[in-house]
C-alpha cells in the first residue's frame, strides 16, 4: 500500500514537473523547460507528456533520431493515445519512412476515428507515397469532422494543385484564408494556381496583397516575378526579384528567372552581371539553375552539364517515392516497337514542324507511334495533325509525372522519346520513374539532360563533334546529316506582301533575325550595328513582341549612332504570313550562343540565305549543322570576326547572295535539312541499336549512324 502511494506521488509530482515546463514553454524559456521535463522523467520514466514534449524538442533542433525513439517511448507509455501515435507519425515523415508513419497514422485513427489531426496528417503520407486519391479523401475526412482545420483546406489546395485540379485548389485555398486570414502561403499557393489557370492578372493581384501586408516576403516576390514574366512585363518582373534579392541575397530561386528576365529585354549589362553570377553559382554548387537558362547564358558545354545534374538533383530529391520500376528485357512480344514521343508542344509551336512529319512517316510495320501530349490543346491545325500521325494519342494535361508515368508503363512504351527535357513545359519528373526501358532526349532541348535516367542523346556529328562526349551524361547518337527534318507540312504559305506592310522600306538591304529577343547578346548585336553602318540604306529587322526590348535595343543603337528608324520590328503572326514574309528580307543573321533552330529552317525553306557563328555547345551548332548539311559550308563562320565580314561581303557583293538565293530555289525537298526520310531511315536504324542494346542487357553506349545503315 505504502508503495503504491509512492508510485502515485512520484506520477503526481511528475505531471507537475510537466505543467511547469509547459508554462516555461510558452514563455520561450526552452532550457528550463527541457530541465523540468528530465527531471519529470526522472521522477517517472513513462510519463507520457514529458517525452512527447521533449520529442518535440529533439525535433525542433533536428535530432530526428532522437525524436523517433522519444516518441515510441511515449507509445509505449500510453497504448490508447491516438495523439502520441500521431506525433510519432509526425517524426517518422521528418525522416522520410512514409510507410511507418502511414501505419502510425492508421493506428491513431483506429484508437479515435474522429481525429481531424491524424487524417490531416495521414494526408502528407500518401501524397508523399504516391497515392494521391488516398491523400484527397484523407484530406477530406479531416475537413469533414472539422470544417474549421484551416490547415488541412490548406494541405488539401496543395495536393488539388499538384494533380492539376486548379479551380479546386483555388476553392480549398479560399476556405482556408477565410478561417485565417493573412497567412502568406495560402495566398502564394493560391496565386500559383490562378497562374495555373491562366488568370494571371488575378494571380500578381493576390500576390500584391500579400506583399501589401509584408513587404519582406521574399517568396511572394518571386512568384510574382514568375508572373509578371509571363505576361512580358519583365522590367516589373526584374524588379520584384531583385527586390526578393535585396532582402535575401542567398534566395535560390530567384537569381535563374532574373537572368531571363534581363536576356529577354536585352538588358544587356543586368543580363551578362546575371549570367556571370549563374555561371559562378554552378562552379560553387550554389542555387539551383534552371537549365534552360543557363544554356542562354553561357557558351560551356561543362558547365552547362554541371548545372543540368543539379537542376536534376534537385528535382529527384524533392520528388515522392518512385512509383514505377523499370520494365525488363524480356517484356517485349517481338512485335513492332512502341516509341511514345513526350511533349508539351503538340500545338502550334516551333517543335512540329520538326517532329510531325517524321511522326507521320514511321515504317509502321516495325514501329507503333504514341503520342504523349502534356499540354493544352490550342484548337490549332498543328495540334490536328500530331493526333493525326500517331496511332494512339493520350492527353496527360493536367495529370502528375507519376500518373504520366503509369499510362507509359501500362502501355508497354519500349522507347520514350522526351521532346522537351528542360525546355518551358518540359517534364523530366515523368521520366525519372523510369516508366520506359529505354529513355531518349531529342529536338526540344538542345543540351544534355544531365539525369542518369535519360539514355541517350540525338544529334548529328557538327552538333556533338568527336571528343564531346565527357559533357553530357547520356550515350550519344549521331545521325547523318541534319539530326531533324524540317516540314511545315500543309501550312500554305501565302502572296509576298509589300515590304511597306511590314514597315520595311521599298529599298535598301534588309538583315533579318526574327529569333526571340533572349538569343540577342551584346556581341551579336554590336556586329549588327556595324554591318548597319557599313551597308547605306540597311535597315535591320527584328521580332518586336516584347516592348522592353525594343526599348533598349533602339537605345543601345543611338548610343552607337544608330538611327532609330533602322531598327524595324515585326509582330507575330500566323505560320503561312510568318514564312511568306521571309522573303521580304535579304540575309538572316543568326544569333550566338543561342542558334535560329526551326526559325533557320524557315528561312531556308523560303529561299533566305542564313549566316552563323557555331560556338562549343549544343544549341550554339544547330544551325552550323543546318547550313553544312544543306550544301551550304560557307556561311558557317569560324568567329565573329569572320561572321561580320561574311555578312558584310554577302549584302555588298549582289552576286554572291543571289548565287545561295539560286541554290535554295527549286525543289526544297531534296536538301538533306528538309527529307523526312532520310531522318526516318536513321532515326528507326538508331531506335533499332537502342533496343538491341537493351534486349542484349548492355548498357547504353555511343551510335553512330551512317547513310548507309540498311533501314
């Protein structure tokens, strides 16, 4: 008896230790309030409060471990608290094993079923385990038992919006600002999803309310650059960045889409300060870059490696748990092979010319065509014939990589051929599941993926030069000739307009470059402004769709005393007026380090002659490859020196120029950048070593393909 008394003195004297170190708590002081709880422990080793509180503790300073085993001691202490099991859950997700905070989870639901908490929190699990239909209805349930949870209509809003479900996301983010107001990542996640939604005037709109109420927060300043980006108001953009920059200057996302920002409105000097800080963050493993920029802004093929592997690090390491396995060697029936080419682009976009007509071409007694389409449908005649060339054509818009993945999978794709890589739209998450045997970047991004995921590479032999190989993570496949082919297909191409439709005067030379304003670099554009001095009455005309740009390009002319009115810009317009109107121009100008891709093909195809300076990497000898594959070597220029006087001698010397303009005449067909089945036969040659390779359980290993592999 007198024992007995004992125990509850000590369990008593305990709880009140407990009481104590909660109040020290909420007053901040967490030094004494960890002494009082030891000392509880002391008193009574299983008093379930003081080790939850000090798991907690373990937890904050990040001893995980520490943690894990508190909290199972708290268990253990008290088999019937669905809350220790629910904070015991809790740890185990700081520890990424899902599965047992999963089990933890369903535990705490089994002892109270009406524990909004642990069905918020077995919400996080599944979605990290890949089971968002399991997390939804989670999250649901949660909501359901109490419609007050701010945070899971909040956790709800993030997991609609990582399946693509927006308008609900948004729906979800709005109940749970309406419970409490103010809180910034509501609002944030919010703005992404109205982004999302395409109401992106809305979304800078939500955003501005948030920085209205806290100037400081950084990440509602970098999302609202996003948008402001998207809408082409870049110098807005540029600002909120660097405002985002000022307050935090080790911001990891912000210094990427403010190089771009700078690039696409030709701010020259922001732009090279930016691109030498992307480059100087790589070499130092500093913030993330997105690939696609760093291929912009510097001409390295080895940095341009080391960027895409941590971009892609990065990626993986922020993804749930892998959900499909790589298929076996022996899964194939040897029938004909399945080849689904991935993208974002089957629309009217600058990626079908150059893709549709090998789609439409495919021997399809060795070869089945799907198409994996993940972005929206425009209505488009581009959109019409991509569905029409593919045997079987899936609209993913909208679904996660993971769900991508599975209907790959459940295809039985043998070859995945990723059309966007790290391009605007690009999903390498899809092929990080692995859902294909064997996995190929081609077209749309012109560099290396940098993911141990993706097998191989497609180019030519100018593109990926002997001796390259180091600086790029897939096994590389060389095509002869052109490693695309160019066919706009049923596009129409309509009458010549007058020049004065285009404001181009009736005479006079016209350089043209209708790239996007981002290829334009200081140094392209001061040969430019020469050639323009050198050539009386030359006019040079540019695509003007970004006012910003225009802005500092006809300022940086005047500085070089320039006249205004010698920078002539050009709309964007329908496909049959955009190539009709090349032959208004006299020579197009290619820019560096950035080539013209399907932009030189359209100026071949309608008899532009187009001159180029190749660099080191692969999106500076696209159109190197182009020009010496159409039979067209000599204007393919060693430096910029050389590409200046060649530009120079082709607008001076009339019959030089009208001898390339004779050679493009004719029959379009017959140069090798625009035969679809020249392409046809060696791309089928190459997919064919690639799956022999793989069915003979080798591992991926360099292709040379030559024009007279039998195909």
């Amino acid at each position: 008896m007198r024992n007995g008394s004992a125990s509850e003195g000590k369990r008593g004297k305990a709880a009140t230790l407990v009481a104590e170190a909660v109040e020290h708590l909420r007053r901040g002081a967490v030094a004494e309030a960890e002494r009082l709880l030891r000392r509880a422990l002391d008193r009574d080793p299983q008093q379930p409060d003081a080790l939850q509180h000090l798991a907690v503790l373990a937890a904050q300073r990040g001893d995980v471990a520490a943690a894990i085993g508190l909290f199972e001691r708290a268990v253990r202490a008290a088999p019937r608290s669905a809350d220790a099991r629910t904070n015991l859950g809790y740890a185990l997700v700081l520890a990424d094993r899902h599965t047992e905070a999963l089990a933890a989870y369903d535990e705490a639901i089994r002892l109270s079923p009406g524990y909004a908490v642990a069905w918020n929190h077995r919400g996080h699990s599944l979605t990290r385990l890949n089971r968002p239909d399991e997390a939804l209805a989670s999250y649901d349930r949660a909501v359901a038992l109490e419609p007050g949870f701010a945070d899971a209509h909040y956790n709800r809003g993030n997991l609609l919006t990582s399946i693509g479900r927006f308008d609900e996301a948004v729906t979800s983010y709005d109940r749970a600002l309406a419970l409490v107001p103010g809180r910034p990542l509501p609002a944030i996640n919010r703005a992404n999803a109205l982004r999302a939604l395409g109401r992106l005037e809305e979304a800078v709109a939500a955003l501005d309310r948030v920085l209205a109420a806290d100037p400081r927060q950084v990440l509602a300043l970098v999302n609202r650059g996003h948008m402001l980006s998207d809408l082409k108001r870049f110098p807005e953009a540029i600002a909120s960045y660097e405002r985002a920059v000022s307050i935090e200057p080790g911001h990891p996302l912000a210094p990427s889409p403010l190089a771009w920002a700078a690039m696409a409105i030709c701010d020259f000097p922001r732009a090279e300060r930016a691109a030498a800080a992307l480059a100087d963050s790589v070499r130092h493993g500093g913030a993330v870059v997105q690939p696609f920029t760093l291929l912009s802004a510097v001409d390295d093929p080895a940095l341009q490696l080391a960027g895409a592997r941590a971009h892609v690090t990065a990626l993986v390491s922020a993804m749930p748990a892998p959900l499909v396995a790589r298929p076996d060697a022996g899964r194939h029936d040897g029938g004909r092979l399945r080849i689904a080419y991935l993208s974002a682009d089957f629309r009217r976009h600058a990626t079908v010319p150059l893709i549709a007509g090998l789609m439409e071409r495919h021997d399809r007694a060795r070869f089945e065509v799907v198409a994996m389409s993940t972005g929206a449908d425009d209505g488009s005649a581009e959109r019409r014939r991509i569905r029409a060339a593919a045997d079987s054509f899936v609209d993913a818009t909208g679904l996660t990589d993971a769900a991508i993945a599975r209907q790959i999978h459940a295809q039985k794709v043998d070859i995945l051929v990723d059309l966007n890589g790290h391009a605007l739209g690009g999903r390498p998450g899809v092929l990080a599941h692995r859902p294909a045997p064997v996995q190929v970047n081609y077209l749309g991004y012109p560099g290396t993926s940098g993911a141990a995921f993706v097998d191989y590479l497609v180019a030519d032999e100018i593109i990926l030069p002997p001796g390259c190989e180091p600086f790029y993570s897939e096994a590389l496949v060389r095509l002869p000739g052109y490693y695309a082919a160019y066919d706009p297909g049923a596009v129409s191409v309509t009458d010549t307009p007058p020049r004065q439709a285009a404001g181009l005067p009736e005479q006079g030379f016209v350089f043209c470059c209708l790239n996007n304003t981002y290829k334009i670099t200081r140094p392209v554009f001061e040969v430019w402004l020469r050639l323009l001095m050198a050539v009386p009455g030359s006019v040079l005309w540019l695509l003007g769709d970004t006012p910003a740009a225009v802005e500092n390009l006809r300022r940086e002319a005047a500085a070089r005393g320039v006249e205004a009115d010698r920078l002539v810009f050009a709309a964007r317009v329908p496909p049959e007026v955009h190539l009709a109107r090349h032959r208004l121009a006299d020579l197009f100008l290619d820019t560096t380090p950035v080539n013209a891709h399907t932009t030189a093909c359209d100026a071949l195809w309608t008899g532009l002659p187009v001159v180029t300076c190749p660099g080191r990497s692969f999106v500076s000898r696209v159109a190197a490859s182009l020009l010496i594959s159409a039979g067209f070597p000599e204007l393919v220029a060693a430096s910029l020196a050389d590409y200046e006087a060649l530009a120079l001698r082709l607008a001076t010397e009339p019959e030089r120029l009208a001898a390339c303009r004779a050679r493009l005449a004719g029959d379009r067909h017959r140069l090798v950048p625009f035969d679809v089945d020249r392409l046809r036969g060696a791309i089928e040659a190459a997919y064919d070593e690639m799956w022999a390779l793989h069915r003979a359980g080798e591992p991926p290993r360099t292709i040379t393909v030559t024009a007279t592999t039998p195909c």
